[in-house]
C-alpha cells in the first residue's frame, strides 16, 4: 500500500514537472491545467482569510497571474501546491491590510465576550461570537487556525506556506485556540458538560 | 481541565466550520477569463523605456582619438582619390578667369579657359582651335578663325584659344592609356568642367531669353537686359571655343545662342517693335527656347 502511494506520488511529481515545463514554455492548455488543479483549494483559502466574494476572487486571480508570471523562479524545493498557496496566502493578507475589510472581524476580544449569553439554545450566538473572535485575532494567529482547524492544512504545509518552522506553526495555533477559549468562556460550561 | 480545553477545542473547530465559509460553487470560469483578460493587457503593454541618465562630458581623450580617426579618414580618402585619379600630362586648367566681354564691362565669370601651352604638338591636328560657328557678326567686326588668339566683339583680347588643340594634344600624350579617363557619367574627365560650365550657362541664356520675352517692354529693362546678354555672350563665344562645342548638337546651340545674345546686346532702349520681333522670329525659327531646355538636364542647375 506504501509502495503504491510512494508511486502514486513520484508519478505525480513527474506530471507536475511536466505541467510546469509546459507552462514555462507558454503553453495556455498546461496554464488551463494547472488553474484547474489548485482554484479549489486556492479561492476556498482566500474566501477564508477574506469572508468576501469579490476580494477573494481577486485574490485568487492575482495569485494565478503572478504564478503564472514566477513560474521560471519555482526550484521544485516544496510542491507546486504548497507554492501556490504561499503566493496566494501573502496577497490575500496584503490586500487585507490594505483594504482594511476587517472591519467586522476587528472587535476587541472583551467585546466579543461581552455579546454571548449562556444559553444552549443560543448556539447561532456561538457562532457569532466566534467568528467575531475569529476576526480579532491577530492576523498571525488567525491565519494558522484557520489553515489547520478550518481548511485542515497540516503544520509542515502550513510552515512551507507561511515560511515559518513547524514548531512555530504548532505554537500560534496553540495560542490562537487559547485566545479563542478565553474569548468565548462563558459557553465553556455549557458545551463542554 | 487539559480534556475540558480539547472538548472545547472540539466544538469551537466545528463551529468555525461556518466562519467565512466560501460558496460550493467556485467560480472557475468568470476568474479564467479575469486571469486571460490581465495577461494579455500584460503583454500589450509598451515597454517601460528608461530615461537616460544625465549627460557626461567624453573625457579629453575620446576628443583626441575621435580628431585622430576623422584626421586619418580624411588622409586615407584623399591618397585613394588621388592614386586613382588619371594621371595628366599636360595641364589643362580650369581656372576661373576673369573674362573681359565685348564692352569691357569686366564682368567676372566662371568660364573655364585653356592656357596655350607651348608644350603641346602643334602637328595635332586641331591646331587652329577656334570652331566657326558660321553665326552673324552683329558688331560688324570680323573675328578671327585662325589659331591663336582671338578678339571679340570689341577688339580686346580673350584667353582660351587653341585648347581644342591642347584637348586633343594631351589626350595623345603617352600615358599608356588607350581610353581616355572617364568620370561618373561616361565623359572624359578632362570635358566634365565644361560640360558643368555649359550647362549653367545655357541656364542663365534660358532664364534671360524668358526675361525678354516677358518684359523687354520697359526700357529700363532693355538696358539691364542688354547687360547682362553682354556677359552672355561673351561666355558663349568663350564655350565655342572650348571642348564644350566638341558636341556638334550643342554648338549648334550655341551659335544660334550667339546670334540672338548679340541682337539683343544692339537692342538700343526704347527700340523699335519691330526690332524685337526680329529677335523674337530669331528665337522662335531656331527653336532656341526648346533646345535649351532640352539641353538642360532636370533639377536644380544652380548649385553646379
């Protein structure tokens, strides 16, 4: 079963060599290709970090159109996904800065604390408090629960992303679902009983 | 307390499942066309040009090698022009003398004239130079066809006799060429002054020959008319003289030239209409205004 993922794996590493020279070579079906192969998992990042259609779907253009511009520059050291994701992560929290579209997902965390109520029959409110704690979280923090808790990006994907070790992946998404835990105690009780 | 934080890890993670939660449909094909759409606006756009940056003197000696090679080009043009350039064994010059029309107005013109060199073989057999042209003498004063030299109009002297004997006397001479030297145009170089001479007189004789025809009713005009068919005149006798009449069509031109020039030159101001019509029958029965501009080749005449 191993031999056949290892296989599996390297035959697919050869194709997106393959892909890849072909992109290089300016062949639009192998760029047809390779959007084809990552959009999904791309848009559905940047919808994340964005909470917008529009500026995720300008997110993931423009992560299109600078890969497909840097394409020469890829060295094959992580994979194309891996790449692509880097790209895309960076333009997204760039354009996020910029645009200042956190508005919402700005509240302070005392606020946020301030909104729920202790009734289990509330649960739409659990869900507003935590995405408006989501949203207070800093943009460090924010990024990696929602890569591995939500999208389920695993810490050396995530490091590869972010260019940040493992270790410090493993320890802001520790800190993060602390700050989200201390946010939101007063459902403690209730959910966890 | 560790089992109470995953539990609540747990639900949170589940709750955040809805947080931003992107729509099941990507919209694949509307964000394909944007990407196409941003490429190839990319690749029309023109090219970011630099501007150059500011001006820096060439250092002193740029200066000196650049004087150095243009210095050494000039040279080199020179040497080549003159080794290939035809050796001549007698000297035909074309000076620009300065030739004393009929009336001795001294007017200045570019005609060439040919020394007469002693050097020359008078056994050659256009000794006698002068070319009869056979025209009318409108002073009534006999000029003379015979060698040497000869006297115009007025009786003072005019250099330029005997060259046709020197034309020919030094194209015999032994250059151990069976061909003679032959510029750009297939003419013996040794003709291309007078033939560029020629060509700016009849233009001249044209431009006056129109003036005539045009405004010869004034008689301030007649005076400066008669002037300057003077210089003419003069020039054209000189050209008779000169390998330019070796052309037969040409100086029949030029004598026929001759004649109206000297009609016009005794044309007294105020004269008779009669007298005009004379000359203009002359023009006319010759042909002369259509054979000059035939004579003159297209294009500006001036600058030869």
């Amino acid at each position: 079963m191993t031999a056949l993922r290892v296989t599996a794996e390297s035959r697919g590493r050869v194709d997106e060599r393959q892909l890849i020279a072909r992109v290089i070579s300016g062949d639009p079906r192998a760029q047809r290709e390779l959007y084809e192969c990552h959009v999904d998992r791309v848009y559905r990042l940047a919808y994340r970090l964005a909470g917008e259609e529009e500026l995720a779907r300008d997110f993931t253009q423009l992560t299109f159109i600078r890969a497909f511009e840097r394409i020469a520059e890829f060295r094959h050291d992580s994979s194309l996904a891996t790449w692509l994701h880097a790209i895309g992560v960076s333009i997204a929290l760039n354009g996020l800065r910029s645009v200042k579209k956190s508005r919402v997902r700005d509240v302070p965390l005392e606020e946020a604390s301030g909104l729920g109520t202790t009734s289990r029959s509330a649960e739409p409110d659990l869900k507003a408090r935590l995405s408006a704690a989501i949203g207070s979280l800093s943009e460090k923090y924010r990024t990696v629960f929602l890569m591995h808790d939500v999208e389920g990006f695993t810490h050396d994907e995530i490091g590869a992303v972010l260019g940040i070790p493992v270790g410090t992946s493993k320890t802001r998404l520790f800190q993060g679902r602390a700050k989200l835990r201390e946010a939101l105690a007063d459902f403690r009780e209730e959910w966890v009983s | 307390m560790m089992k109470d934080d995953n539990q609540f890890d747990d639900v949170l993670r589940r709750a955040a499942q809805d947080y931003n939660r992107p729509p099941t449909v990507v919209p694949r094909e509307e964000m394909w066309a944007a990407i196409e759409a941003a490429q190839a606006k990319r690749a029309s756009r023109p090219l970011h040009i630099v501007a150059p940056g500011p001006h820096r003197p060439m250092p002193r000696y740029v200066w000196l090698g650049a004087a150095a090679a243009a210095v050494l080009l000039v040279a080199t043009g020179v040497g080549i022009g003159r080794w290939s350039s035809a050796p001549v064994a007698a000297p035909v010059s074309v000076e620009k003398s300065r030739a004393v029309a009929a009336n001795g107005s001294g007017a200045e013109s570019a005609v060439p004239s040919v020394e007469q060199s002693a050097g020359i073989d008078a056994s050659g057999s256009h000794a006698s130079g002068s070319k009869s042209t056979g025209s009318a003498n409108p002073g009534g004063k006999q000029r003379p066809t015979d060698g040497g030299q000869r006297v115009a109009v007025n009786g003072q002297r005019v250099t330029g006799t005997g060259h046709r004997a020197s034309g020919t006397g030094h194209r015999a001479l032994g250059t151990g060429r069976q061909a003679p030297d032959r510029g750009a145009f297939g003419t013996p170089r040794q003709e291309v002054p007078y033939q560029v001479a020629t060509i700016r007189h009849l233009a001249n004789a044209e431009a006056l020959l129109t003036a005539f025809r045009t405004d010869s009713r004034d008689a301030k005009m007649d005076a400066q008319l008669a002037k300057w068919a003077r210089d003419l005149l003069s020039n054209t006798r000189l050209l008779l003289d000169s390998p330019a009449a070796d052309d037969p069509q040409r100086a029949r031109l030029l004598g026929d030239l001759e004649l109206v020039l000297a009609q016009i030159v005794q044309l007294s101001p105020g004269a008779a209409t009669q007298d005009r019509e004379l000359i203009e029958g002359s023009i006319q029965s010759g042909h002369v205004m259509t054979r000059l501009r035939s004579a003159i080749p297209a294009g500006p005449t001036r600058g030869l």
